[in-house]
C-alpha cells in the first residue's frame, strides 16, 4: 500500500498538468500497489474564488477522471474545514493532520 498526497505545489506553480503527468506515470509503473492518492486541498489563505482555487477544483477533477481507470488506485478526497487549518490558512493543524490520518487509515482498512 502507497499512500500519495502530492500535486499542490504544482498547482500553485500554474503546472497543474505536469503534476498529473508525473502521478499518472507513477501510477502506471505500479500496477502491482495499491495506492491511495489524496487530492490537492483547497487553499485557505486565499480567498475561496481565487484563480489557484478555481485551479484546485480543476485538477481534483481532472486526478479523478484519470485514476478511475485504475482498479488498484482510490482517490481521497482532502477537504477540510477551514479550522483544520493554521492561523495562515496554507498548512493544516495538529487537528486537521489527524483528521486526514484517521481517513487514510480508514481507507487502508477498506478492502479494494
């Protein structure tokens, strides 16, 4: 089992499409894993109709259209309340990191 939560760097770098490149291919070399790839999270130190949020939505539906084709591969979603976050709004918070813990070992005990 592989646990994925990468690609929100990428989106905030306007390389979203680079990003799914490189999990896509990652993906296809490990046909033999189960993964858990969780999406990019929406950023809160932005405002909610900020372009790099838009392009959140965007590449969370693009990452699910492309890993659904994979049997061996769930996608989790990120989203979390604005709370589980720090004061700065871009890192999560003690809170919000076992919030996402507790839903990957939820997800880890499901079989696929």
């Amino acid at each position: 089992m592989v646990v994925v939560w990468g690609g929100a760097n990428n989106v905030a770098k306007n390389e979203p499409e680079e990003g799914l490149v490189h999990i896509s291919n990652f993906v296809k070399q490990r046909k033999h894993t189960n993964i858990i790839k969780v999406s990019a999270p929406k950023r809160h130190d932005l405002s909610t109709t900020s372009c790099v949020n838009s392009e959140v939505t965007t590449y969370n539906r693009k990452l699910h259209k492309r890993m659904k084709m994979f049997e061996y591969v769930k996608l989790l979603d990120s989203q979390v309340q604005r709370e589980h976050f720090t004061r700065h709004g871009l890192h999560m918070n003690t809170v919000g990191k076992e919030l996402m813990t507790q839903r990957i070992a939820d997800n880890i005990r499901k079989p696929f």
